[in-house]
C-alpha cells in the first residue's frame, strides 16, 4: 500500500482515537449503511453496532432497504431495519463513498448531533467531520476490525461478520485489492474459531435456480466490442420477470467477462426504469473503473466501481464503448 509513512500511521492513529472518544461520549448511535447494500456493507454496519452494543449503548442499525435474502444469514441482520425520526447523540456511517449513497437514510444520518464515515472506496467524496477512511483498502470491513480490534471488541460472531465483508469485496480473496494486510487480518480472523469455509459458500458462492436463470440468459446474450477487450451485458426488464428475478440477482455475474482473457473492461447494465439503467463497471490492467463511472456521476474503486445512467440503450452503449476504447 502507498503513504504508509510514519507521518500517515500517526495521523490515522490520531483519527481512531477520535472516533473512539466520540462513541465514548455517546449514548444512542445509530450505525447506517449504503441503499441496496452489499456483504461489505452489512457486515461492516453489523460488526461495529453489535460491538457498540457490547460497550453497553443504545444501538439502532439502519439501511433504507430490506436485507437481501442472501445476507439473512449474517449474524444480528434482525435487529437492521428503515431509519426512524430520533434524533441520535452519534451517526456512523459504514462503506458509502458519498453522502448520496445513504439514500433514504440520508436525512436521519444528518440529523444526529455528530456524524462519522468509515470507509474504503478511493472515490470518496468527504461528507462529514469526522472521517476514517483508507482509500483502496480491500473492504470497508477491513477497516471498521482495525478499530473494533484498538477498541478490544473483537469476538468470534464480529469475526465472522468482518470476514464476510472481506470475502464479499475482495471476490474471495481474488481481486488486485486484496493485500499483505487482507491476509494478515483474515488469519486474525481465524483465531477467533470462526466457519470460513461455510462463510464463504453463504456469502461468496452460494446461488438459487432463479438467479442461474438469469445468469446463463443475459450472459448468452453477452456483447464483445474492439478485439474482444471490451464486454457488454444487458439485464432487461424482460429478463428479470421472464427468471423471477431482480436487480438484487445480478451480483456477481459481470465476473464472468472480466475473467475472459481478452477482456480488459467489462460493463453490466440493468435496467431499473424508463431509459433508467444501473451501471457496473469491472476492469483489469491498468484501466481506472472509478474514472470511467465518474463520467456519469458515479465512482468506486480501481477494478470495480458504478453509477446510474438515463437514456437510451443503444446512446449509453456507444458512450460506454468509446470510454473503454480510449483507455485501454
Ligand atoms: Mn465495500
């Protein structure tokens, strides 16, 4: 990893110190994370509530969406539910770049007294004060057990849910985030006597009839652009009624392209309006996903990042295409 100079250790460790007085002063937290959330961000949103729990506070866990079913296995992933109207003494917010990406937790986040974002995505856009952030770390999870781990609140079910967060972003340990550290944390992990392998099935692997469905339909449909670097798929609303699916079914499904040998830029769209379409990006090499989903307003990681697109298909194809074509 870059910057990590005496200089940024201590300041980071400043920042801990920060955090961890703040959840000391307050009494009611309320943990929250991004809208559609993924493994990373209601594992990280889980390990740090239960954890304040454990420090005896009030802790309410918050997501403007129900939890996917795949994450039911999550422990705690009972206690998350739709913000309410209280005001809170301490706000934490857990893997969201930006303040939209609270979505319809956003208002509540903002009304308590103070807020903190823990995250790890290179493209985060500061919305608060107090910040922790580590720019390309492998998982926000990752993060949040550095200060669960300086707190001494670390316990076999917190490990289990850092471990599932890391899994979920770091593609099982596969994708160009996953450092020294990653592993280091992850053999950490494994101390505490935690089910990685049953872990990694639940949150990695695991798949319903539905969602193969879909996956071997859109990918048969699969587009191939300059040489085959550049891969296209489309998730239509067709294709989600015609499988019994829906947005929530596609992750994932992009890592077949991006595994292609040729392919050096891999894009899934999924269609979730009138000329509405949900944008994944997936690149390998030196390609900057982040840059491209940032033409659109959106952002992310090196290797992985997305946004939302309007228009029509064929219009966003083209762009898309082009985008690639100019950075590969
Ligand atoms: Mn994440």
């Amino acid at each position: 990893m870059k910057n990590t100079g005496r200089k940024t250790e201590n300041m980071q460790n400043d920042r801990y110190s920060k955090i961890v007085d703040e959840i000391n002063r307050a009494k009611d937290i309320a943990v929250y994370c991004h809208t559609n959330p993924d493994g990373d961000a209601l594992s990280s949103l889980l390990a740090l509530g239960l954890a304040l729990e454990s420090l005896g506070k009030e802790v309410k866990f918050f997501c403007d969406c129900p939890v996917p079913d795949k994450y039911k296995c999550l422990k705690g992933s009972d206690l998350i539910s739709l913000p309410d109207k209280r005001t809170y003494s301490l706000a934490i917010s857990v893997d969201c770049a930006s303040i939209d990406r609270l979505g319809g937790s956003m208002r509540s986040f903002l009304s308590a007294r103070k807020q903190i974002a823990i995250d790890h995505h290179s493209s985060f856009e500061r919305f608060c004060e107090i910040t922790l952030v580590e720019g390309g770390a492998a998982a926000c999870a990752q993060i949040v057990y550095k200060l669960l781990k300086k707190m001494k609140l670390v316990n076999k079910d917190i490990a289990g849910l850092i471990f599932a967060g890391i899994v979920t972003d770091s593609g099982c340990f596969q994708f160009s985030n996953t450092t020294k550290e990653t592993h280091l944390i992850a053999c950490e992990l494994l101390d505490y006597d935690i089910p990685a392998s049953d872990i990694i099935y639940n949150v990695f692997r695991r798949t319903d009839k539905a969602k193969f469905n879909l996956k071997t339909r859109v990918l048969s449909k699969a587009e191939f652009f300059e040489n085959d670097s550049i891969a296209l798929i489309v998730f239509s609303k067709k294709d989600f009624e015609e499988t019994n699916t829906d947005t929530s079914c596609t992750e994932g499904i992009i890592s077949e392209l991006i595994d292609i040998s040729t392919v050096e830029v891999a894009y899934a769209l999924s269609e979730v309006g009138q000329k509405n379409y949900k944008l994944s990006i997936r690149t390998k090499n030196d390609v900057d996903a982040s840059d491209i989903a940032m033409t659109f307003g959106g952002g992310g990681h090196f290797n992985a990042a997305g946004a939302r697109v309007n228009g029509f298909l064929e219009d966003i194809k083209e762009k898309l295409i082009k985008l690639a074509k100019d950075r590969i």
